[in-house]
C-alpha cells in the first residue's frame, strides 16, 4: 500500500497511464468475479448449464483406473508401463493362491469388502450399458476387469464356509510409503468362517458372482454357471450364520467397518435372483428379511459398499416396471410395489427441484454426505439415478410423483449428469477431480505406486517416506483416479498427504466407468438398454 501511495504521488505521464490501466484492469477483473460468482448462485454450475463431459473419454479413463490397481501376475502387454507384478506371495501363509485382486486405493492392501462391490457394480453397469460400452470400445476392458476380480473371489472362497476377505496388514503396510511391486514380503491372509462369520462379505462377494454371471452367460456359460455356484454357497453361509463381520474381527473396524449386514444379504438374494430366477430369492427379499431390513418407506438411504438398500430398491423397481413375475403370490406383489415406492422416493430426493429434494448438497450442486471420499455420493447416485431413467423410458412410465410434482426420467438423466459433470470440472473451483481429465486436475493424489518412480526399489521403509514428503508431481500418472472430494464449503487442497480428500477408489472409478456409459451417446433410442435378464 505504501508504495503505491508513493508512487502515484511522483505521478508523471507514464506513470498515471500505468495507473489508470492497472485500476482498469482490476476493475474489469472485479466486475467479472462478480459476475460468475453471481451467475453460480444463479445455477450456472447445476444441471442444465452448457457444460458437456466427454463420456466417452471418462469411461475410459475410469476403466484404466482399474487395470492400475490390479495385484498379481499381470499378463503381457499390460496397458500400464508403470505397473508390475505384485504381491505374488499372498495367500502363501495359509497354503491359498490369494495373489490377483486388486488394492482398492492408494496402498498395498487387498480389502474383499469394496472390491466384490466393485464387480458388482461395474457387472450391474455392463448388464444395463453393455452396448453403450461396446460402442465407445470399452466393453472388452470392463468385462476384463470384472473377471479379474471374480477370478481372485473364486481362488478366496476354497470351501462352502470359508471365505478370505483380506491380504495384508493395514497397519504394517501404512508404516512404509512402497509401491505395491515393492512388497514382496508374506502377508497376512484374513478369513471368515462359521467360528468368524461376516454376512456382509458373504453376501456382498455372492452378489458379485451373481452379477458377473450373467456379465459371462453369453459367451461362456461354463464360467457363469461357476461364479453362481460359488454365489449360492457363499449367500448360504452369509444367511446361515449371520453375523457382522467387524464384529467378528474388531481388528478391521478401522477399515471398511460395517454397520449391518441386512442390506447385503437382500442385495446377494436380489442378485441371486436375477442370475438363476429361482423364487426362493424373490421370496426371501419380500418375506420376513425384507420386513425386517429393507426400511421400506424410508428414503433416502445412501447406496456405498457399505449399505446397499438404494441398490436393492432401484433392482426391484427394475423388476416390478420391467418384467413382474407370473402368478406372483400376494406377499410377493406386495414388496415389490414397497420397494419401487422406496425407490421412487429415492430418486425424489436426489432431484434437486422436487419438494422432497436433500438438502445435502454443496453450493455447486453435488449431492455431499461424508467428508472422508465426499464425491461418493454423487457418483453413485448419478449412477442409480441414470438406471432409473431409464428404466422408466423402457417401461414406457412418463415419471414419478414427488409429493404431488412429476418429474421425468429426463429431468432424472439430468441429475445423472450434473453428478459426473461436476466431477469432471463443472464446479465452483473449475476443477476436474477425475486425474487426467480436463487440462486441471490433481497431480499429487496419496498413491504410493503413482508418486514413486519404478527404478526405485526401495530396501528401507524410513527411506521410503521421501517420496511421500516429496514436493513434485507424481511421476507416474494414475489416469482415471477420481480423488475423494471437496468439503462441503467447496475447497479441496491437491496435497498428497490428504488422504481424507486426495486418495482414490477402484468402487468410485467402476461407478463413473457406468455412469459415462449411462451418460454416453451410444445409449439412444436406436441402441437402449438391454431390458431382460431373466
Ligand atoms: C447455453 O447454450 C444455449 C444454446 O446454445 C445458449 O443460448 C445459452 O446462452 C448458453 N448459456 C450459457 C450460460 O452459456
Ligand atoms: C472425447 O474423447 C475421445 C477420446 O477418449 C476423443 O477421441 C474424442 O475426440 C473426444 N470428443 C470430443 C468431442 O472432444
Ligand atoms: C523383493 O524385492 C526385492 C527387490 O526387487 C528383491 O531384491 C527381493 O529378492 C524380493 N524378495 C522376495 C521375498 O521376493
Ligand atoms: C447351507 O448351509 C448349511 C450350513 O453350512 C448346510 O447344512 C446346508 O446344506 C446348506 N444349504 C445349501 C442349499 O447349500
Ligand atoms: C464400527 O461400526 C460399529 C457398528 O456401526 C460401531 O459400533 C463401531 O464403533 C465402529 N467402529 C469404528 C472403529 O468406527
Ligand atoms: C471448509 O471446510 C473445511 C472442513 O470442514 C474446513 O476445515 C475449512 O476451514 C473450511 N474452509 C473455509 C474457507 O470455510
């Protein structure tokens, strides 16, 4: 301040002119912050505004994200140069092959909880996309994805009651910063069984193989009928001996802690269901276990790899609009029509118009609940809400009613939209949070494998943290990891060491694999979705 003072006190010609243009100028800037401040509380950043994503490029990079985080032999010509062979021992201390799967974020662990969500979900993607996928070209690429992952849950699932659900300890694995290539030491397998049983896992891993079933019927119909194989005893074991599976095994609270295993064990029946059509699933999901789990009446329930209500209600919507089955007994009829009223209000929550919209929502339009991977929400319900829609066109139902308003299935596509379009910059910051998306986008995300160079083959952990501290780019990109997210204020801070909104996850990246795919091109009129699974 002094100093300008000064200077326009010895104004001479050049001076002044100086002057008068740099107050111009920042006159000029004022005006214009004002202006898109202003126009972002007016909606400009909300669904309906001019930005257009790519889809096609995010899918391909969310699928990439995948082929990223994959653990074990990987095959040759990987697409990922930075990537090796890791962690090719696991399972060794149990007598169990556990190499394969896939790290779920940033580390070294194999967490079976998120990755059977992750084949779900993206299995679910290519039941509902496939088309879409194929015409962007990336259909091979998902279904190889999802087969990695149901490849790794068969070799876990050695017996009808044993199930492993985790490679490596968290705690060991967090004191070193090593490339998963770099660990190549034993590591702990963890497992359930009927004296450590987990309904959760069980379930959530049935309805994995239940989905890639029928991702695999067509073309071979011999690695379908035994992923359902697997799927039936592993539901049977999540329902016979039912119990959480944190609770268990405390030790894995400070991960993937569960908060019930209700929601999964519907989900694995649902999926069961749809994968073999045998009515014990249907009935077990209206019957007394949908009483007593599926909260129907109560919405919003947020859909994550941890509660999978909203997943079950928008699959049994699916089947009551699309195809209700013959003769249904009464109690059947009836929880159907309960869980597509559930999920009708689902859907009136998220739309951000209807009377009964959440007001969980940041400034910019996403759909936030968790400060910890904050842009999960969005994604996934971008994506349920894509389904949604177009269930509803294919059902040929004009809409649903939010307390008296209708809205369409376009005006659902468009909340789709608005979720995967912010993620991929159309936010108040102008930031893509998608890594390699857009021309801005993070370049210190907490991934060991992205922020350390392949020479280095690092002997000693405390050596290791160098490249955590370090103040450089990653120099190893991780295409289509999307970072956890903003705070609800809208900051977010591109910080390697801020694992709350910096660290990645194989489930974000498979729902956005699905939700470009709902949102791509290739889905029209003239290619719609595949109606029939049963
Ligand atoms: C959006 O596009 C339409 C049609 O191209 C145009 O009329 C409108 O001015 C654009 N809006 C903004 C905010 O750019
Ligand atoms: C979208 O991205 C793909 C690459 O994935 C590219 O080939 C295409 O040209 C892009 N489309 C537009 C409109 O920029
Ligand atoms: C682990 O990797 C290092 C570096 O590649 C190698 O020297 C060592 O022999 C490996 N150890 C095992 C147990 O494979
Ligand atoms: C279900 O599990 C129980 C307990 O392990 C077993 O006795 C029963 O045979 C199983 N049923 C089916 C259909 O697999
Ligand atoms: C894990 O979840 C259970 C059930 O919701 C809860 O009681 C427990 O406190 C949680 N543990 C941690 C470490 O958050
Ligand atoms: C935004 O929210 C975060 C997390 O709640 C908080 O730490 C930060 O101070 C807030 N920033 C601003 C500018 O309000």
């Amino acid at each position: 301040m002094g100093v300008a003072y000064k200077k326009s006190r010895l104004c001479n010609w050049i001076w002044c002119l100086i002057t008068v243009a740099l107050i111009a100028g920042a006159i000029v800037v004022a005006v214009v912050i004002i202006k898109n401040k202003k126009s972002s509380s007016n909606g400009d950043q909300s669904p309906g505004s001019n930005f257009s994503g790519n889809y096609t490029e995010s899918m391909r990079l969310a699928l990439t994200f995948l082929d990223i985080q994959k653990s074990g032999k990987l095959p040759a010509n990987f697409p990922i140069s930075w990537r090796g062979d890791s962690n090719l021992l696991d399972g060794s201390d149990v007598k169990v092959d556990l190499s394969g799967g896939m790290y779920d974020a940033g580390d070294s662990i194999k967490f079976g909880f998120p990755m059977a969500f992750t084949a779900t979900i993206l299995s679910w993607s290519v039941l509902e996309y496939g088309p879409a996928m194929e015409k962007a070209g990336h259909l091979a690429s998902a279904k190889t994805s999802i087969r990695w992952i149901t490849d790794y849950l068969i070799k876990a699932h050695p017996t009808a009651n044993e199930l492993y659900f985790q490679v490596g300890d968290p705690d060991v694995d967090h004191k070193c910063w090593f490339r998963p290539e770099n660990v190549n030491s034993t590591r702990p397998s963890i497992k359930l069984d009927p004296t450590a049983p987990g309904s959760e896992v069980a379930a959530e891993t049935a309805a994995a193989m239940a989905a890639a079933s029928m991702v695999f019927r067509a073309t071979d119909a011999t690695y379908a009928d035994l992923l359902v194989s697997h799927a039936k005893q592993l539901f049977n074991f999540s329902n016979t001996y039912r119990a959480v599976y944190s609770v268990s095994i405390p030790a894995v609270q400070a991960f993937y802690n569960s908060t019930g295993f209700g929601d999964d064990l519907l989900w694995g029946a649902t999926w069961l269901y749809y994968a073999t059509g045998d009515n014990t699933y249907l009935a077990f999901v209206t019957g007394v276990d949908g009483t007593n789990f599926a909260r129907w009446g109560v919405f919003p329930s947020w859909f994550s790899w941890d509660n999978k209500l909203a997943g079950v209600q928008v699959l049994l919507a699916r089947l009551q609009m699309l195809n209700p089955p013959s003769n249904a007994v009464n109690t059947v009829s009836k929880g159907l029509t309960d869980y597509k009223t559930t999920a009708d209000g689902l859907m009136c929550a998220f739309l951000p118009q209807s009377p009964t919209a959440t007001p969980d929502r940041t400034k910019g339009g996403l759909l936030w609940i968790s400060e910890w991977t904050s842009l999960m929400q969005g994604i996934h319900s971008g994506l349920l809400a894509s389904f949604y829609s177009d269930y509803l066109s294919a059902a040929k139902v004009s809409g649903i009613t939010c307390s008296g308003t209708t809205f369409t299935p376009q005006q659902l596509k468009a909340f789709a939209a608005s979720q995967a379009n912010y993620v991929l910059g159309n936010n108040p910051l102008a930031e893509s949070y998608m890594v390699g998306y857009g021309t801005k986008y993070p370049k210190y995300l907490h991934h060991r494998g992205a922020s350390i160079p392949t020479n280095q083959i690092i002997a000693d952990c405390s050596k290791s943290w160098n490249w955590y501290d370090s103040p450089n780019p990653n120099p190893n990109i991780a295409y289509g990891a999307i970072v956890g997210g903003p705070f609800k204020n809208e900051t977010y801070t591109d910080d390697r060491k801020n694992i709350q909104q910096n660290e990645a996850s194989v489930y974000n990246s498979a729902a956005f694999a699905g939700l470009s795919a709902g949102l791509s091109a290739g889905l029209s009129a003239s290619n719609p979705l595949t109606v029939a699974w049963i």
